[in-house]
C-alpha cells in the first residue's frame, strides 16, 4: 500500500496528450476561473519536445534500478514497523487477533509522495497509530514497550539512527540500505487503522488529537490535497521537477534561509497549473515565471478555499489575526488547518525571488521561446560569488563530526534572525545563498593533526560557513557603515537560547567541543577556493591586460622650401589672412575645408603676384560632413598644435568671402 500511492514515477517522461485535458475543459480549478483554457500549438508542442529533451539531461530522474531498490527498501521497512505496532500492542495487553486488527500505516509525503524525488532524495514518511500506542512509547519507550529506534539500531541495514523527540515535528532520523528516512509519528483517536482504507484527506481524522499529531499529519494531506488539485498530474510533476532544479542552481530553495521549501514550490507550481489546465509543461513553465513576477504580494496565494472546522487548531486569517497579517508573501497549505508555508521569507529573500522570476520571465520571452537560447539557460548556475564585491562570512566549528552536525542544525535555524537585523542598516542590500560550505576532506584529512599539547589544528575542525552579498548605497557624509551592533545583538540571541531559555523551552545542549559562530566581513577575492567553480575561479583571478600605450603625435616639422628668414605669418590675425587668401593655393581637404597641410606648406615667398586671386566659396562645416558621410564635427583638442592649426583653418575658410580682394 505504500509504494503504490507513489506510483510509477522513474522511466523517463510521458508524452503530453492533448486528448487527456477535453474532460476537464469546463471544470474550475481552485479559487478562480482559468486564465487560458486553451490547449497547445503545434509550436507549443515543438518547443515542449525540446524541453523534455533538455530536462532529461540533467540529475533530476532516479534510473529504473535505483526505483527498484528505493521500493525495495520500503517494503523491508515497512515489515519492521508492522513487527513493531504487533509487539507494542501485545505488550499492551492485546491479544495477537486484535493486535492484528488494530493495525497502523505508514504513509510518505514530500517530494517522493510527489513524485518528484531525484536520485540521492531522503523519504519522508509519518506513522499512523491507534489510541493505545502513545507517543512516548515511540519515541523513548514505555514500559515493556521498546523505543522505535532501538529497534532501528538493532537492524543490520539501519545506521545514523538519530532520534529528536523534542523538535517542533517529532522525528527519527535513519539510513535504510543507504536511503536516509525521516520517520515522523502520529497518534489518532481512532481503536483501528486499516492500512487499505484509511483516507488521509477525511478532516475527522483530526479530531481529538494533538498539535504534534496535527502537525505530523499535515505533511502527507498536504501532498494528497496537491495532488488532486491539479488538472494533469504528470505535467504537474514534469513542471515541479524543472522548478526545484532551478531553484536550487540559482540559489532560492530551502525554507529554513528564508526561500521558498519543497511544499511551498510544489504549491506554487500548481496554481499555474489550475490557471493553465490544458497547457503543456513548457507553456506553463513559461507562464509561471511571468504569473509569480507580476504578482502583487502579500496577496496570499491559494489553492482551495480557506476553511476552519473548529477543531481547536489555528488558521490562517490575515484579517484577524495581526501576525499573520505581517505576513511577506503568504502561501497557504490547502487543507485544514490552512498554514502559511512560507513564514520565513523576509524581505531582503523576496527581493531576490522577485528577481530572479523577472530574469525567469525576460529569457522566456526573448530568448527561449523564440528560440534564440535552450531551456537550460534557465537553469544556470548562479553567479551569486561574482556578483558582490562584499560578503559577510558565517563560520562554525567543531571538534568531531557527530558535535558539529548538532552544532550546525542549530546555528542554521538561527541564521534567518541575523538576515531580519541587518535589514534594519539603512541602505543595505542582503543577498541570502541558501547553502552551507564545507571544506574538502582531504584538506582535514592530510593537515589534521595534533599539535604538541594534544588538541586538534584548525584543519583538523569539522567547519562550515555560510556567506552573504552585500551592497551599500553610499549616503552623503557615510563613507562606511557599522555592522558590529547587529552581529552582537545576533549573538547574544543564540546565547540566550543555550543559557537562558525561555519558560518551558529546552536549552540547547552546547558542549565544550562547539566552538562559538564567528561573523566576518570579506572582500572578493577573499573568499575561500571551495565556493568557486574552476571556471569562475579562472575568471577572478584572470589577470588584465595592460592597457594599450598611447601614440605620441609627432610636431610638425618646418618645410624645406620655406625660407629660415621670412617669418611665417599668423594666420589668426585678420591682417595676414588677406595677404595669405590672395597669395595662396588652397587645397581642400574630404570635409570640403582648407586642409592644415596645404595651409602650412604654401611658399608665401615664392607666389607670384600676377596670379588671379582666388575665388574661395563659402563653406559650411556641418553639412559638408554629412555630405561625405561623417556625422559631425569631432571635438578637437585645442592643446594639440596640429588640432589647434586645422581648427582655424577651417574658421578662416568659413569666414572668407566670396570674392577676394
């Protein structure tokens, strides 16, 4: 029963058939009429191939035997879970009949629930038990009942067992056969789940439990809810699969920094798809990046209507409630109780999204449609690590790999608080890149040793950093700006939580082996080697060429038939101008002007004075460029003799009447 909710969903993709969407062509999809019910074009269809070509390419399909192994591996886990409801209910005092019949089932959810998991993908999955198995009894254990991750640990297929009861969701953290599950639990008031039956969507289902039991239900009817909100689910899948690639390479996935999660994507996905329910993939890719850029947030974005059943659990209602209505950009889950699936996202990582969708939009409809670019282009990696010229640098450390998981699991939760108080720097951009870096083992492994009084070396330290782009506009009399009460104000936060927790709030457990989260500002090409690619690395430390040298201009040189003696006239004196108009053979240069060379070469000594005077027309600049093809006048450099020279030849040939004297 488990893996058949999944579905086949390795393979490769379906083709599009048009023939499929005519039964749904009058029926409305969610909270407002489609926009379009038209069905594909020819180009359309033509543009969709390619698509489906050039998503195929990339590492977003498991292969048929990974498929296989995954549903293998389910199976397995499956009959370890129902040894353990048996066992848990008999040592409940139920007989073997009615511990049979009680049952409990193990639904997933995310992105395999989805269909949209890639090769490396974790499961997430939710127990559903009866009455008389608690939480506790799951989780630590109760009585004669053994703790499920006991059970986990004491199967030879099963490592990385970490159990975290206290979380906000409950959950048991393992790895099956080298698939990473993340195992939640959920108590109903129901004497008997039917594995075969039991319908995940029924809200009554909801009645009498708890916010834990509430909140690990809400994953799987959230995915169910999705998946019959959409009119064509294999497009939904096929346009989803695209969304996460490219979210994740331009760097605006992952709800704990602030960008849209999994669920929150797949939400947004689908309500295009209601918009555009006989569209194919590619149009709806297309129209979902130009849809979510034009769209006016904090509008909320819904799929189903918002409902509240009174069974005690809160829902969203910006119009009563005041922190909701803080809200940035609202995207509600769409089943009860409705949530907002984004309450992490700030202003300064909607700023990016909203980029990042107009870039989306602008390739779309010039260069990908028209099919100057491939689709890939959308998916380029980002060029987030070249785009600033500042950065500010988040590192932790620990002492050993089990301390700094812990470590970073809670520094990362705390990261998004640092992002709201260096909103507040007036004139200061934040630029979020949703990962954590670690260096190479090899460096840890070949320089990891330990000095002479025994401890470890810096490269020896399980370290990670996370980095921010900055930019600054500059205010009048501020050449810098201070951002040391902002990170103190942050760290003191995360030391409040470890040593003075809130009022039923567990501290977190720091040992001695976390060393304290240090904030630095870098520069460039301060950055560490392992954020780079080794393209964009070449390109940064590229060095630039010298700029070419300047050509000096020679001085003109004195003419060999001009006599030393026989001072040369000046030609911007009104005196000279007249001897020099009557005496002289003016030739003209391409502008139709007295060219310098002619002016400088002329032998006043030698001119006869019987010659005829010459006629000189009058010329006018501007139109004997364009004339010859030249726009205008270039601007001349008047500290340059020969500039100096072929300027006032041409104002003495403008001003020349048209009769000389």
């Amino acid at each position: 029963a488990l893996v058949s909710r999944v579905g086949n969903t390795h393979g490769g993709l379906k083709p599009f058939m048009k023939s499929a969407q005519e039964p749904q062509q009058q029926q409305r999809w969610g909270v407002t009429n489609p926009l379009s019910l038209a069905g594909p074009t020819e180009n359309d269809l033509k543009l969709n191939e390619q698509f489906l070509a050039e998503l195929q390419q990339e590492p977003v399909y498991e292969g048929k035997e990974e498929a296989q192994h995954r549903e293998r591996v389910l199976v397995e886990l499956t009959e370890v879970v129902n040894r353990w409801l048996m066992d848990a209910s008999k040592k409940k005092g139920f007989s073997e009949e009615m511990a049979l019949e009680s049952g409990g089932a193990m639904f997933p959810f995310g992105s395999y629930r989805l269909g949209v998991h890639g090769p490396d993908a974790d499961i997430d999955a939710v127990l559903v038990a009866p009455r008389h198995l608690e939480r506790d009894a799951f989780f630590l254990g109760s009585g004669p009942v053994t703790a499920f991750h006991e059970v986990l640990k004491g199967h030879e297929k099963v490592s990385q067992v970490q159990p975290v009861p206290d979380a906000y969701v409950p959950v048991i953290k393992f790895a099956f056969s080298g698939i990473q599950f993340d195992l939640l639990f959920a108590r109903l008031a129901h004497s008997k789940i039917d594995p075969q039956t039991f319908n995940t969507l029924e809200d009554k289902n909801l009645s009498g439990v708890d916010e834990q039991t509430q909140r690990s239900m809400n994953g799987t009817r959230v995915a169910d809810k999705i998946l019959k909100s959409v009119p064509n689910v294999e497009n939904f899948r096929t346009v989803l699969r695209c969304i996460k690639l490219w979210a994740r390479q331009r760097g605006v996935y992952g709800n704990v920094y602030g960008y849209p999660g999994g669920v929150a994507w797949a939400l947004l996905v689908a309500r295009v798809c209601q918009l555009y329910p006989n569209a194919a993939p590619a149009t709806i890719l297309a129209k979902f990046f130009k849809f979510w850029a034009m769209w006016k947030w904090p509008n909320p974005v819904l799929l189903d209507t918002i409902v509240d059943l009174k069974y005690g659990f809160k829902v969203w209602d910006s119009k009563t409630d005041l922190k909701d209505r803080k809200d940035i950009s609202p995207v509600i889950t769409p089943c009860y109780p409705g949530m907002n699936s984004t309450y992490n996202v700030s202003k300064a990582t909607i700023a990016t999204l909203q980029e990042e969708w107009k870039r989306g939009q602008m390739l779309c409809e010039t260069a990908i449609l028209p099919g100057v670019k491939p689709w890939k282009e959308l998916w380029k990696r980002t060029d987030y690590f070249l785009r600033y010229t500042n950065y500010l640098q988040v590192s932790i450390a620990a002492d050993n790999e089990p301390d700094f998981l812990r470590w970073q699991g809670f520094v990362e939760s705390k990261l998004r608080q640092l992002v709201l108080r260096l909103e507040q720097v007036p004139s200061l951009t934040i630029c979020v890149y949703p990962h954590c870096f670690r260096p190479p083992r090899e460096e840890a492994t070949d320089n990891g040793k330990a000095n002479g009084n025994g401890s470890l070396t810096e490269a020896a330290r399980r370290e990670g950093f996370w980095f921010y782009g900055l930019s600054y506009k500059k205010e009048e009399g501020k050449a810098t700006v201070d951002l040391a009460p902002y990170v103190d104000e942050w760290k003191e936060l995360i030391h409040g939580i470890i040593y003075l927790p809130k009022f039923g709030s567990q501290p977190f457990p720091k040992t001695e082996a976390m060393h304290e989260p240090e904030v630095t500002p870098v520069k460039r090409k301060q950055l560490p080697r392992f954020v780079f690619t080794d393209e964009e690395w070449e390109l940064l430390h590229r060095k630039k060429a010298p700029p070419p040298k300047k050509a000096q201009k020679r001085p003109l040189e004195p003419m060999p038939n001009t006599p030393s003696k026989v001072p040369a006239p000046d030609i911007c004196s009104p005196a000279s101008s007249s001897s020099s108009s009557s005496s002289s053979s003016y030739a003209t240069d391409d502008l139709g002007s007295p060219s310098c060379t002619s002016l400088c070469n002329t032998d006043i000594a030698a001119a006869s004075p019987s010659e005829p005077p010459l006629k000189v027309p009058k010329l006018n600049l501007q139109d004997n460029a364009k004339l010859n093809g030249h726009s205008e006048i270039p601007a001349l450099n008047l500290n340059n003799a020969s500039d100096t020279l072929t300027f006032t030849s041409r104002v003495m040939a403008q001003a020349q009447p048209e009769k000389s004297a």
